[in-house]
C-alpha cells in the first residue's frame, strides 16, 4: 500500500455541512413597506409572487440559506403596507445598520425595508403583537380614477354620508363576534375580536374618506367586508343600524360584497417590547 493511501485513511472524515456548528443567532425584526399590486399577498407560495417569498430570497441570498420569517398580518393579494412588521433570526455577525444596507441594495423596487432592529429572544411578530391597524381610503371625486390614484384606492367617484359612516363605525367599537365579516372556508376556533379604533374621516381637498381601524386581531378578508358594508351605508344602501344586525350572524351572507383590495393598507403593529414599534 502506498504511504499516501495510508496517509488518507488515517485522516477522519471531512466535517459534513450539517455537523458544523452554526454560528449564534439572534432575534431581528424589519419593518416593510410594500406596493401590493403585483404580489399575490403576503404568504409564501410556490408558484406565484409573494411579500414573504421577496424578503425570505433576499436574506437566502445574504446568509446563505433560509431564513423563516413571520409577519404581523398576512395580508392579502393587491394590499399594501405602510408598517408591516417581520420577525426572524440572523447569524449574530449581521449587525441591523449592515443587514438594512445590504437588504435595500437587493429588494425589488415595490419592497422597501424601513428599519432593521435586534428583537428580545424569541420575539415573534404575529404572536407578539398586541394590536393591528389598518387604513382604507375610498375616493368620492372623479380624479380617483386617475392612473397616478387608483392603485392607491378604491376609485368610487361618488358622495359619500360622513354621518352615517361614522355611526356605522361606531358600533364596531368594542368585543364583538365578526364571523359575518369574515370569508368563507376560513374556520377558526372563535370570531371574537377587540376593535379599539374605528373611524371615517375627511381626506384633503374633498378627495374622500380615510378608515381607520385597530383591533387585537382581524379575520381573512374582515376590513374589506367592513368598509364594503360602509361604504353603502353611506351612499344610503342600506342602514348604520345593519352593522349591528350583521354583527349578530354567523354568517357572510347578508354583509355588502368586499371593497377592492387596492385601497387598504397594514399601517403598524403594537408591542410591549417594542416602544418603538408605533401607530403612523
């Protein structure tokens, strides 16, 4: 046997990639702003373009494999967000100054990171978060449905009653079950959710209206269904009074159709141990 065979099989076995040891990590959090037209939402999906599916590619590239993320709203095909916020974990030499440098560098256009934080261990952003706004905007004037604003908003180009808008509204405050502004096939263990704000107001230069909601939790598709209800009511449709009524079923059935998905936006989330983490 020659001396380098016998050289060879002295030698142990080259480390494998899964038997080295990972460097440390640590918990992070980004906060997003994205334009939701061209993606199908924000969950991760394996034949179409996702939020999720951009940022997850962006740290690949970065680090070097997955890396899972989680956000505080998953929100849905065509909306946007202002505030979105997501939680993951990083090899501790990402530094956040350096992390948000090299992720705006490699983000597609309609994908901007805002800020890039150290997290307290184990923070994770849809479990830990405390309450959810979100901000729908409805254009009442005919230049909404100008090319430069209809992304942005649902184009309706007709008055609305800022009266009974905010009477509707007015009866979401509170705990209340909110099945009937939910979407089918979407079982949960309850409905209940804690809604702390819930307004319409002006927007400038009689462009239209502005809702604002947050609550603890929302369901698939429940601020679309309540702005689609509103919004009638408020072009006199149908009465305040029904939101109340529709608040008692189980049932989608009886609700307005769902506003377009263009005109809401995720704004922020609340925290504990994010003070930092604040309604915009």
């Amino acid at each position: 046997m020659s001396t380098q065979r016998q050289l060879r099989m002295q030698l142990p076995p080259a480390p494998s990639h899964s038997t080295l040891p990972r460097m440390p990590e640590v918990s992070t959090y980004a906060v997003l702003h994205y334009f939701g037209q061209e993606f199908a939402g924000w969950q991760l999906q394996s034949s179409t373009r996702t939020v999720q599916g951009e940022f997850e590619s962006a740290l690949r590239k970065l680090v070097g494999r997955r890396v899972v993320t989680n956000a505080a709203g998953r929100t849905d095909a065509g909306v946007h967000a202002l505030g979105q916020v997501v939680s993951f974990v990083v090899p501790q030499r990402w530094e956040p100054p350096e992390l948000l440098r090299a992720l705006r560098a490699i983000t597609p256009v309609d994908l901007w990171v805002e800020t890039v934080r150290r997290a307290p261990e184990g923070f994770h952003a849809r479990k830990h978060a405390v309450s959810r706004r979100y901000r729908y905007l409805v254009g009442c004037d005919e230049a909404s449905f100008s090319p430069f604003r209809r992304p942005f908003e649902w184009a309706l180009g007709k008055p609305l009653g800022h009266g009974t808008l905010s009477e509707a509204a007015g009866h979401l405050i509170g705990e209340h079950d909110f099945h009937s502004f939910s979407a089918k096939g979407q079982e949960k263990a309850h409905y209940l959710c804690r809604v702390a704000v819930s307004e319409w107001r002006k927007r400038e230069d009689d462009q239209g209206f502005i809702f604002e909601i947050e609550a603890d939790r929302f369901l698939h598709r429940m601020v679309r269904f309540l702005v689609g209800t509103m919004v009638d009511v408020g072009r006199g449709r149908r009465s305040a009074d029904d939101v109340s009524h529709l608040l008692s079923q189980t049932s989608n059935a009886e609700a307005s159709p769902p506003a377009p998905p263009q005109g809401l936006y995720f704004v922020s989330a609340r925290y504990p141990q994010l003070n930092e983490v604040t309604v915009k």
